[in-house]
C-alpha cells in the first residue's frame, strides 16, 4: 500500500513539473537575440563555406573532374568571398549606413534585404 502512494505522489509530482510552465503562462522569447541582417549574413556566409567544402571533398572522392572542379570553385569561392565582406560589413555598420527599417544592406545593394523597398 505504501508503494502505491509513493508511486501515485511520484506521478503527481512529475505531471506537475511538467504542466507548471503552462500554468504559469510564461512567455517564450519571441524576437531574435541577433538583428535579421546579422542572422542573415552569418547564414549566407557558412552556406558559401560549406558548399566551397562539399566541392573540394567531392574532387579528392573523385565525382568531379577537373575542368568542373576549377568552374565550381571559382564560383563558389567569389560568392564565398562575398559572403564574408557582407557578414563583415553588417558586424561593423554604423546606424546611418542602415536602411530606415533598421537592416544593414551591403554596399552596391539596389533593394533593401529588411524590407524590400529600394535602397538610394
């Protein structure tokens, strides 16, 4: 009998854990801890350096030649390239180099990457 009331106060107790969040209505995070153009830069960044990786392990597997491997890597590492300058730019822009929504477009941009309304 003992068991069982320690067992059924054990499931009281865990179910309680587990509903306590809910019934006390806390609110989740709901806005990033980064700004869009920073999250946004960093994401095109590693996406460029990982597919610049993905093609140099695909030469030394041996499913590209050498003629594609030079196209690819050429162009990826220009976008790679590019990648970083922007990260770089958005990490160092000051208020004035922002858009009036607050996004930080690299140089050379036409629209505007926060809002799309066309950049001056």
């Amino acid at each position: 009998m003992t068991l069982f009331i320690l067992s059924v106060l054990l499931a009281a107790l865990s179910t309680l854990w587990v509903v306590h969040p809910i019934l006390a209505r806390k609110q989740a995070l709901l806005a990033d801890v980064e700004r869009a153009d920073v999250l946004d830069a960093e994401a095109r960044k590693s996406v460029a350096l990982f597919s610049l990786r993905e093609v140099e392990y695909d030469r030394e597997a041996g499913k590209l030649d050498e003629g594609d491997y030079r196209v690819l890597h050429g162009q990826l590492a220009a976008e790679a390239l590019q990648a970083i300058r922007a990260a770089d730019y958005v990490h160092t822009a000051t208020d004035e180099d922002r858009h009036a929504c607050g996004f930080g477009n690299p140089p050379g941009s036409r629209f505007c990457g926060g809002c799309g309304i066309q950049v001056a």
